[in-house]
C-alpha cells in the first residue's frame, strides 16, 4: 500500500510540473505587431495561424504557420484571403 501511495503521489507530481512548463511557454510568448509579410517572415518563416485548425485557401504552401492566436489577432490585416493564417509561404 505504501509502494502504491508513492507512485501515485510520484505520478501526480510528475503530471503537475510537466502541464505548469507548458502554460509558461505559451505565456512567455511576446505579441509583436509586424510591419509587414517580410519581417513577420523572418521569424515565423510559415507565418501567423489563428488555430491548428484553420487550412490554407490559396495553394500549397512551403512551412508550417506557427498557432497564436494572439499573434494572428495583432496582425490580422496582414492575412490578405481571411483564411486564418496571416503571411503564409
């Protein structure tokens, strides 16, 4: 019974830690308003995704857009056929 406790208490420590490092990550993430599709490119070489749900309207692209939606927020003008990823090749 004691064994069981430790693993469990282990198991739920484990658990906790490891979902609090993902909230971090997503809460260090700085919203930048980019000038325009080339300076955004240069950092999101895929561009902005409003979610991981949204497809691309205009053709295949080369990369993967990176998911924020507050990125996408911050820089919806710059998404030209509103299909929920701003400057994507």
């Amino acid at each position: 019974m004691k064994k069981l406790s430790a693993v469990l208490l282990s198991a739920g420590l484990v658990l906790g830690f490891s979902t609090a490092a993902i909230d971090t990550v997503d809460a260090k993430e700085k919203v930048v308003s980019f000038k325009n599709c080339k300076e955004m490119n240069k950092v999101y070489k895929g561009g902005v995704a409003q979610s991981s749900k949204v497809t691309n309207k205009g053709g295949k692209t080369k990369y993967k857009p990176h998911v924020s939606k507050a990125i996408y927020d911050k820089n919806k003008s710059k998404d030209r056929d509103k299909d929920g990823i701003a400057c994507e090749r």
